[in-house]
C-alpha cells in the first residue's frame, strides 16, 4: 500500500464521520423537542381530542431525553411539563386570578421534570438493550403517573395520558387493567415510534460500510450478492419494524371484548341539567335560585311525561351542588325538592352542600330523596375526597399569603367515610362527586359496593367547556373500566349517558338548562380491571422501579471497568 493509499485510508477528512454512539441529540434541537412534546400532548386531550398525538408527545420527550446528564433530562421534562399543563389547567385561573394556575401547573410540570430525568437516567439500558426503549418509556410513565396522583395531599390525576384516548382504540384496554394499563399502552407506543424515529436518525447519518469481496473491475461481488446492501437493509428494518409494531398494537386493541350495553334489567333516567344564574365562584350568590332552577326543570318535565311526550322515568339525577341550600335544615329547600319529587312520581338523587356534622364544616354529598316520603338519610354519600385549596384549605396561613382567594372557603368540607353506593330502588347506583372520577380507587369502590349504574354529580359552573369536555373523557374509560353505564349530571354542562362501550349519547350543550331522558340497560358483572383492581400499576410501578435500579447498577458498572 502506498503513503497516498494509507493517507486516504486513515485521514478522517476522507471519508464521512460515522455517529458518535454516547451523543444526545444536540440542545438546539432537544429544546424545542420537549416544546413539542408537550403540546402534542396538550392537543391530544379534549377539547381538541387527536388522540394520537398522545404517544407522539411521548416519543418527542424521550428522544429529547435520552443520554443527557439528569438535570438536563430533569430540564427538558420541564419544559413539557409547563407547555402541556398551563394550557390545559387554563380553567383553573378563570375566576381565582393567575396565580393558583401558576403554581398549580408548575406543581404539575414538575413530575414531568422528574420522569425526563428517570429518562435519563435509564439511557444506558436504553443503549444496551434498544428492543427495551419502548418498555422503559411505558414503564416510567405509569410510574411517574402513579406518583402524582398520590402527592401532596391526595394527588391530582388531571392530565393522564389514559384520559387523552377516549376516542382511541386503546380505550378498550382499560377493561383489562384499568387507566394505568392505558397510560402504559400510550406511552408505549409512544417508545415504539421513538425507538423508529431514532433508528432512522442513526441510519440516515452513519456511512454505509465498504463493500467486501468484490474483484477489482468486477461488475460486483464475487458471490452476487451486496453486503452492503444487506446490511443497509438489516438497519432500515430496525426503524420499519418497531413503526409497524406500534400501528399493530394501537389497531389491535379493537380485539378487546368490551359490553355495548348491560346484560340486566332496564331502567329509565333523566338527567336534569338546570343550569346556574351566573358562572363564576358566585354561581349560588342568588339564594336558591339554583335549586329552583332544577326544581322547574323537573316539573316541567313532570308536564311531558303527562302529557304522553315522555316517558315516565324510574330515577331523576342532579348535579352537584344543585341544592344551593341545605334541604336537611331549611324547610323551604326541602318543600321544593319534595315538590319535585311528587310531581315526577320518582326518586330524585340530589346533590347538596350539607352543614356540619361540626361547626364551621360542610359536606359535599349526593342524597337519594323518595316522593312521598322525602331525604332517605340511609342513601347519602358524603363526598371522600375533597379537592384541596378549593373544598378544603390546607395550611391556610401560608396558603392565605400565596393568594387571598383561599379565605373564599369560609368552611372547609370533610371527607366521607363510605363509597358512594346509593340503592336507589330501581337500581344501585355507584355515585362519585365531581373531581372524583379521576381516582381509580374510589370508582372502583362502588363497583364492588354493587353499583349497576356509574352516576357523576359535578358542578362545571366556576370553569369552562374545556374542563366539562376533559371531565366527560374520564366518564367514558371509567364505563369501559368497569363494564358499566354511566352518566355525567352537571349544573351547566357538559351532562350525558355513556354506554360501557365508552360511546356518549344525548350529551347536553354548555351553560344551558337542558333535560334528557334515556332507557339504560343495568349490569351486575365484573371486568378483570375490576377484580384486578390496583395491582396493573402496582405491578408496572415495581417494574419501573427495578428499571431505575437495573440503570444505576449499569451505570456503576461502566464508571469502573478498565478503560
């Protein structure tokens, strides 16, 4: 070989540079990839609902992640987390100034901090075991998830990938393994697509490698066929094959059985949406007119069914807070319900603000209360978990010094002790209270209670559209979960029936009064996420967690071999 020849060979102007295999991606592009990520995210969820946005968020904050030291990941998690949740808790500063939005998603934005930094963290698994990524990435999510919808005091689930897919095939998983089992398949497809995405990007920079056994002036190698080109191909298979995963498994969670409708007796329930006089926190400021509203509403309903226009219901539901009054201690807001009842000829679940059992307390509760007869105190449920710095005021004083607004709760409101299953005759309702469908354990609770019906009483009134629409999402995957009819009863929309199959039907338009009626088909069975209960995600936390171990014994490793 000559001095030109070995020249050629070994100066590294002369051919191109191969990928360094240990590099991020630089910061210039990893930035507005987190960006990104989190506004993919953002329009994955009502009210814009392109649900496959979803997992393409989480492919843009793992490749944005991936191999970066973890304050960088930790960074970058950040930046997600605040692109995907200012925007979408926007309906929490409509009427409480901007400051609790603030901290409330940078509270938020900070546990995606903390997985863009697991994400880092997990990198050399990553880069030791690529077929991992897409598992890894499922895994931390429902970690990171299962951490915030705990912390601090009770969590807040707003913003779960699960509830991003109420028109997704995948919403049919949640009959397996409930919401975690949903948020694992999103993120995982979300892996899949990373790991492609990568995969081509390795490919498409790394020079393909000289061609081997060829005779000099030969038209090719010496047995016909092109290493090269073989190898080429065993790499764009690396990028096809995970993209073709990811499709298969989104379309085939249509295969999973799910109910259309209950297999048990019918029954008939009209929803009364009677709207509020004003929206605002001083949505009751008007004494009684709350009431009085789904008062009228329901005689006037009361009027058709003896008309012969409607059919007589077996049960009428209300919204949280649709008593603006305590109808167990002011005989006027009694007399009306009663009035309401009678002339309906059926029981009425109401939902009330209750004084006490103390002085200076409140309770958030859903009571059951019969014609003829009236409040059945032994069919109440009392709200289990009420929603911090807004039915109850942790820390006041210090919460007093971020915002002024927190002395608007004059009275905090006190858990229930009991799920909320209401025998209301015709049917066993499981009844949860507004925000309370977001947390697995307290649906599921009235689901082996016995509830044949799912009933949330929510009062959307101090929000918007928006948050009636991301809260009408939850509804759908909790029917599905369980195998159940459901409906959502709010003061002002958006109000409606779900089929066990997810689907809406008569949904109720915003800030209207609206009345809708419909013949539901009741079901006593249980799905395997019922029986499974919390164990999906405990059992996918353990595996995150491992994973986290299985990186830092990895990353010990590599500090201390030779070289």
């Amino acid at each position: 070989m000559t001095t030109l020849d070995r020249d050629e060979t070994h100066t590294p102007a002369a051919l191109p540079q191969p990928v360094v295999p240990g590099r991020p991606l630089p910061l210039r592009v990893a930035v507005p990839l987190a960006v990104a990520a989190g506004l993919a995210l953002l329009v994955a969820f009502p009210p814009y609902g392109v649900w496959p946005l979803a997992p393409v968020g989480v492919a843009l904050l793992a490749a944005a992640a991936h191999r970066r030291r973890l304050r960088a990941g930790a960074g970058l998690g950040f930046l997600t987390g605040v692109a995907f949740f200012a925007p979408l808790l926007a309906w929490t500063n409509l009427h409480t100034g901007y400051l609790p939005w603030v901290l409330l998603s940078l509270l938020q934005a900070g546990y995606l901090a903390l997985l863009g930094a697991a994400t880092a963290w997990v990198s050399p698994l990553v880069d030791r075991a690529r077929w991992a990524w897409p598992a890894l990435t499922g895994l931390l999510w429902v970690g990171q998830e299962a951490l915030r919808d705990r912390t601090p005091f009770g969590g807040f689930p707003w913003g779960r990938l699960a509830f991003s897919q109420d028109t997704s095939p995948l919403l049919r998983l949640a009959a397996l393994g409930g919401a975690p089992l949903v948020t694992f398949a999103v993120a995982l497809v979300g892996g899949l697509l990373v790991t492609a995405a990568w995969g081509a990007w390795v490919t498409a920079r790394r020079p393909a490698p000289p061609p081997s056994g060829v005779v000099p002036g030969a038209d090719g190698p010496l047995d016909g066929r092109s290493p090269a080109g073989a190898t080429a191909g065993r790499r764009w298979a690396s990028v096809v094959v995970p993209a073709v995963v990811a499709v298969a498994l989104t379309a085939g969670a249509l295969l999973v059985p799910v109910a259309t409708a209950g297999s048990g007796t019918s029954v008939t329930v009209a929803i009364v949406q009677g709207n509020v006089p004003r929206l605002g926190l001083d949505f009751n400021a008007q004494r009684q007119a709350v009431l009085n509203n789904h008062v009228d509403a329901t005689i006037e309903l009361a009027a058709r069914v003896a008309a012969g226009q409607q059919r007589r219901p077996d049960l009428v539901v209300w919204p949280e807070n649709s008593s603006d009054i305590d109808p167990l201690r002011n005989p006027a807001a009694g007399a009306r319900i009663s009035q309401a009842a009678d002339t309906i000829g059926a029981p009425i679940l109401v939902g009330a603000v209750l004084l006490g059992p103390d002085a200076g307390q409140v309770r958030n509760a859903g009571i059951l209360w019969h014609p003829g007869t009236g409040p059945d105190l032994d069919q109440l449920y009392t709200k289990r978990h009420p929603v911090p710095f807004a039915e109850y005021v942790p820390l006041r004083d210090v919460a007093r010094m971020v915002s002024k607004q927190v002395d608007l709760i004059r009275n905090d409101f006190v858990p229930g002790s009991t799920p909320g299953v209401v025998r209301a005759g015709p049917a066993v309702l499981g009844d949860v209270i507004c925000f309370e469908v977001a947390y697995d354990e307290v649906v599921r609770d009235t689901v082996t209670g016995g509830a044949q019906l799912l009933v949330v009483q929510t009062n959307n009134a101090t929000f918007d559209v928006a948050e009636a629409r991301q809260q009408m999402a939850m509804v759908r995957l909790r029917a599905v979960e369980h195998g159940r009819p459901a409906l959502m009863a709010s003061t002002v929309g958006v109000s409606g029936f779900v089929a066990p199959d997810g689907r809406v039907s008569d949904a109720t338009g915003f800030n209207t009064r609206e009345v809708v009626v419909r013949q539901l088909r009741l079901d006593d069975g249980r799905t395997l996420a019922t029986r499974l209960g919390w164990w999906p995600e405990v059992a996918l936390a353990a595996l995150a967690a491992a994973a986290l171990v299985g990186a830092a014994v990895l990353r010990r490793r590599q500090r201390v071999r030779p070289g």
